[in-house]
C-alpha cells in the first residue's frame, strides 16, 4: 500500500548567520560539530541534536524504504516559524525555508511533498507568502502554529489569512509551539507531552467555536497529535455548547461534533485502542498518518500503529495515504511510479 507521511520535519542543512543578516540576536542556528550531526542553537543556548535525517534528503529516502513511505510531507520545525521576530526577518526566513523545502520537492517529485511557513504576525506579508508558495513553489499548502504570540486561530488578525488559504484551496497544516503552561511544565518532558496535545486543543477548539469553519466552509484544516485531546473531549465541547449557549455558541451556530468531522487530524497518538477512537470520532475520511519523523517522539516505524491496528483494508489505505492526499488536493497517480519500482527492487 502507498504511505504518504503527513506530518515530518525538515531543515536545510546550512543557511545564513541570521543574528548577522538581521542585526539581533535570539535566532536558531546549526552547530555542525561533528559528521552527520549537529546542535541546534536558539543564541547560544542548546536547543536539540539533530541528525542527517533532519536536513539529507537521500538519508530520508533511504529511511523511507525501509518503513515502505514513499511519500513524506515536508514542513519546517516549529521552532523556526519566527512569529515574535519583527515582520520583515520573519517574511525574509520564511522565504529562505520554502525556497528549501520547494527545492527538495523539485529534485524528488515522487518522494516529497512540500508545506511553506508564514510570518503569520504580518497578515499582508503572510498572504503574499502563501500565495507564492501555492502560484510560484507549487505547495498545497502551508504549516502554521496552534498561536499567534498568545493569539488564538479564531483571532481577527489570523482569519484575513484563513480567507485566502480557502480562496487559493490551500491546505493548513496546525501544529503545537509556544506551549502553554510552560511554568508549571519545567520537568518529566512535559511541555512536549502534556503541552502540545493541550495546545493543538486549545487550537483546534477556537476554530470550532470560533465559527471559523462556518465562514470558511471549504477550508482544508489538519491538526497535528491526532487533534490533542479535542476529538476525545467532543462530548463534554458539545454539552457545554449545549446547555451554556451564552457562553459556548456565542460565534458558531453549528453544533461542535458536526464541525470536528470537518477537520482533519494525522494519526500520531501511540495508541491502539485511542486510534480506534478517534477514527470513529472523526470519520475514517478524516484521519491521516503522520509520524513527526524524524524526532524521538514521533513514530519510530511510521504507519506501524494503523497496520497493526485490524482496519479493513479500504480504511487502511485512507488512513495511510488517502485522506493526506485528498487533504492536499492530490493524486495517488504521481506517486504510484515510486511505489512500483521500490516494490521492484526489493
């Protein structure tokens, strides 16, 4: 079966010193610091070590079919998205990224698929940038944040660029930064554990009832960690809508369960019985896989959970590629030649 990975991350290997190029400091940077490897930097403070993997395209592939992917949705890491940066730096690295991402795209047509980023605290710059990635890179779409410097994605400074996004049938890929509760979280990993499954709720609840989707109703929206705890919480969402309209349906009039079957969410949950869940939650045309590859806390065999999991194999087909290409806009048919011939030599 074709394997298309929604949700992987992606750097290039090398670019500019931006405390040089933008005159202040606080910017990531890569410290190549031996063969294959390399410290991510925010100023002088260690972020993460990264690997190849993280910015090689071959070692990519190569890790591609050994799991049986063919196809990886390529996207920034959230830590470069820049949103409290000034608005021109953020529009100047976003450029620099998509012109990676859509160059990696353009040498491997059949092996990735590219996602731009925005400089989302600019509306304008944020909507030229999109409308570039979609008419000139040719991307289906772009990543953005559960945030907005503290701005939820219900806020009247994100919606003009949710628009455009509808009006270009440009898919959004939401993913966790900028965690909340960051002050009690200071151990055990939790900002990545509890904090963005919190975070992409909280997201994904605000375009709920915030009524984004009933003014947007053709807007192609995913969230990453399979939705947070948001599809798993639907019922106590609805009931709130229902029995506290003055405080939960006061910017939507279509009840919470129908809009979540509008979204999509990817499959990253690390879970059997919970997939199940949320599979019946959300609609077996709504879930896709999606790995986070290829960081430690993302599925280290990506797919391997929806395998194992007893789906028939219509649904198995959807879950691991279908729904990511019907959210995209895509066609299997581009990608079938990679299949055949990696089926081929094997």
């Amino acid at each position: 079966m074709l394997k298309v990975d929604l949700h992987t991350h992606i750097l290039p290997e090398r670019w500019p010193d931006l405390a040089e190029r933008y005159g202040c400091g606080g910017w990531v940077r890569l410290d190549h610091h031996k063969p294959c490897c390399a410290r991510m930097m925010i100023g002088d403070q260690f972020f993460r070590e990264i690997e190849s993997d993280c910015w090689d395209p071959v070692v990519r592939m190569s890790d591609g079919d050994r799991d049986g992917v063919r196809v990886q949705v390529l996207s920034t890491v959230p830590v470069m998205f820049s949103y409290g940066a000034k608005r021109t730096h953020a529009h100047d690295l976003s450029q620099m990224l998509n012109n990676h991402i859509a160059g990696v795209v353009r040498k491997y047509p059949t092996r990735f698929i590219g996602l731009g980023t925005l400089p989302m605290q600019d509306a304008d710059l944020a909507i030229g940038e999109l409308e570039r990635c979609v008419k000139e890179l040719g991307m289906p779409g772009v990543q953005i944040g559960t945030n907005i410097n503290g701005a939820n994605l219900d806020d009247a400074s994100v919606f003009p660029i949710l628009e455009a996004a509808q009006d270009l049938s440009a898919s959004i890929f939401v993913h966790p930064w900028d965690m909340l509760g960051q002050e009690r979280h200071r151990k055990y990993w939790l900002p990545w554990l509890v904090g963005m499954p919190a975070e992409t709720t909280t997201a994904m609840s605000s375009i709920i009832l915030g009524g984004v989707l009933e003014r947007l109703p053709d807007l192609k929206i995913a969230f990453a960690h399979g939705g947070g705890s948001a599809p798993f919480t639907i019922g106590r969402i609805q009931h709130g809508w229902d029995v506290r309209p003055d405080l939960c349906a006061v910017d939507c009039s279509i009840s919470p369960r129908d809009q979540l079957r509008k979204c999509y969410v990817d499959s990253l949950i690390h879970d059997e019985a919970a997939l199940h869940m949320l599979v019946e939650t959300m609609g077996k045309d709504r879930v896709a896989m999606g790995s986070d590859y290829p960081f430690p806390l993302g599925e280290q065999t990506p797919g391997k959970l929806i395998e194992a999991a007893g789906f028939d194999e219509a649904t198995c087909q959807r879950l691991l590629s279908g729904n990511a290409l019907e959210f995209l806009g895509l066609s299997a048919d581009q990608f079938v030649d990679a299949t055949a011939a990696g089926e081929a030599s094997r």
